[in-house]
C-alpha cells in the first residue's frame, strides 16, 4: 500500500483572498483568549483545519490492525485502573499481553509468586473483558528477583504448573538486570522451559549497560540452540535494533513518555529498518508510564506519513504473529467476541462498585475504522 496523501479537505478549505475580502480592516476575537485576530491567522486556522479534516479521512480508510484494531504486547496490567482499559478499548486496543514482572518491592516468599501469577492467568483475564479487551499473559521469573537465588529455585520450580494455563502465550519477561551469575542461570533454566512447553520467549534487556546486555542474551539464547524466531527482544533503543533484527529476533519497543524509547524516536527508526520483526508496546506499570502509547504512536506514524500497511505490522499483525505461535492468541477472539456482561461475577467479586453494569455485543469491523 502506498504512503497516504493527506486529503485536500475541500468542505473546509477557504481561499486565502476570500479571507481577506471577508475581514480585511476588521478584527475577530479569538475564542480562547479573545485577541484579536489578524486574515493571516484566521488563513492560518482554515489551513490547519483542512489539513486535520484530511488526515481524519485518511485515519478512517487505513485498514484494521493500522489505526483500527491494536495490540498492546507489554502492559503490565493489575498496576492499571478500570479507567485504562476504558480508555484503551475505545482508542482501538483489542488484545493486551502482560507479563510477569516484579512489584516494585521484593517478593519474599514463594506464595506470593503464586497468587500473582494465579491473578494474571485469572481475575485479570476476567477484569480486561469485562472492558472489551482481550487479556493474555506471559510467564517466568524476571531477572531482578532472580538474585535471591533459593527463592528463585522455588519459583522456577512451579512455573510449569502455570505454563500450560490458557492464554499463555510465552515465557516471560527474562534476562539481565545486574548480569549477574544468579539471573544467567534462571535465564538458562527459563530458556529450557521454552523448548520443552514449545512456548516463545519475551525477553527484558537490561535498564544499564544495554548494548553489552542485550548482545550476552543473544549469544546465550543461541548457546541453548533457541530459534530467534520464537524469541521478542523488548526494551530496544537505536544502540540495540540493528544487531537485534541482523540476528533474526523480534525486536520490540517500549514506549515511555520519556526514558527508554519515545514515539518521535520510534517513528524515526521504523522509517529507517521498516516494519520487519518491529513491534511497539507500552509496557504500562506501577511507574510513571502511558497506557495510550500505543494508538499515540500509531497516529504520529500516520501523521508523519508511514503506510498504512507499515502501521498495521507494528502496532498489530507482528504482535499477532508472534505471540500466536501456541495457539492461545487468537484474532477469532476480538473478531467473534462474546457479549460483554457486567453482570458477570468472578468467584463471586465484580469489578462495579455499585454501577450500573453494561451489557452489549462488541462488534469489530474486520476492514475499516468506524
């Protein structure tokens, strides 16, 4: 698909010697702060108008999965208010993966991995339809409480209990924090526990030392003989993207508002490496972070004009392909979706608070935004 021209949007473009005509010697209050405004700014204001009513048509024509149906591939989720799955379903997220982290504080016992990982293979599943959205997860023993080395054999020894749940989709998130002995050899164990449950991989590259971090994951991942084709690179930056994709990995992105990787920065790269392997996620916490980063960086894309087809892999099909390789991803899923009811209870708890509960078919349109 050719890169889109932005419309004319003749219903609202004015000629400038009309503008003129109209007010020449006169003065227009503007409606926020009441200055006067001069033909010029008034040409100005219709311009910029014409140009908004055009790329509003060409938003509307851009296929689903470009700016219509998008998958955020790294939310972390229980961290997030019934407000972000709202507003997330009504920009166009149809599906959420979320992956096993940390809480911000040390977990200290064996239980307490347990129960979260329960509540991301349970009620957080339930909390996310009820909103609309599709909510799958990743599993694994995340490098920065690998260091406690006899908790984490504890944990590592019920992952599989939890690896074969429906809607996981891989292993996840593991790597590097520190680089330390203690999180190579959980990343090791981890690495294993993919190949015999056939799962792929989500792996976290290291906040400090990235460039050295992300190489050592590579070369271990292929010191266990693991297919990169089954295996996401997240956390990218533009030191990381090009041995990552030359390596034959996924590479994916992080969007913050501002540290790791923005959307100005993510746009730029995807001109320059296209859409090939290239995913974006939000990776929404506990932290200061955007649960919209995802539909934000597509309309900037859009905006700077990027194709509609180069949209639709980044923010949608790639996600799609990969993390659908074990079948528990699937687009029936958002395609056909059940009816939403809020009068559903999960083991007796609803996630209204005396509200009014909403019943409705959420309908997708498979070729266009509506």
């Amino acid at each position: 698909m050719t890169t889109p021209t932005p419309s004319t949007g003749s219903d609202v473009q004015v000629n400038a010697s009309a503008i003129e005509e109209m007010f020449a010697g006169k003065s227009v209050a503007c409606p926020c702060c009441n200055g006067a405004l001069s033909p010029s700014m008034l040409q100005k204001i219709m311009d910029d108008a014409s140009r908004l009513e055009g790329f509003k048509k060409d938003f509307r024509a851009i296929p689903t999965g470009g700016l219509g149906m998008m998958i955020d591939p790294h939310a972390h989720m229980t961290a997030r208010t019934t407000d972000d799955y709202e507003a997330m379903a009504q920009a166009g997220i149809v599906a959420v993966i979320e992956p096993a982290f940390w809480l911000g504080q040390m977990r200290t016992n064996v239980g307490t991995f347990v129960d979260y990982f329960s509540t991301i293979t349970g009620f957080e599943r339930f909390r996310a339809g009820q909103f609309g959205i599709r909510h799958y997860c990743t599993i694994g023993l995340n490098p920065k409480e690998a260091n406690n080395e006899a908790l984490a054999e504890q944990v590592l020894a019920v992952l599989p209990r939890y690896l074969t749940k429906e809607g996981v989709v891989a292993v996840g998130e593991i790597g590097y924090d520190e680089q330390t002995p203690q999180e190579d050899k959980a990343l090791r164990a981890q690495i294993e526990m993919a190949k015999e449950y056939d799962l792929p991989i989500m792996i976290h590259t290291p906040h400090r030392d990235k460039t050295r971090g992300t190489q050592r994951t590579m070369d271990v991942l292929e010191e266990h003989g693991f297919d990169p084709a089954r295996c996401v690179i997240d956390h990218n930056n533009e030191e990381t993207v090009r041995e990552v994709l030359d390596r034959g990995y996924w590479c994916a992105f992080t969007i913050y508002p501002s540290t790791k990787m923005g959307n100005e920065r993510l746009a730029a790269l995807v001109q320059q490496y296209g859409s090939e392997r290239v995913i974006v996620d939000s990776s929404c916490d506990w932290g200061v972070s955007d649960p919209l980063a995802v539909p934000k960086t597509a309309r900037l894309m859009a905006d700077k004009g990027i194709s509609a087809d180069i949209i639709h892999q980044v923010v949608y099909k790639n996600a799609l392909a990969i993390y659908g390789l074990n079948g528990e991803m699937q687009e029936d899923h958002w395609l056909k979706p059940q009816a939403i009811d809020q009068r559903t209870l999960y083991e007796g708890n609803s996630v209204l608070r005396g509200q009014e509960p909403k019943v409705l078919t959420r309908q997708v349109d498979a070729n266009v935004i509506r």
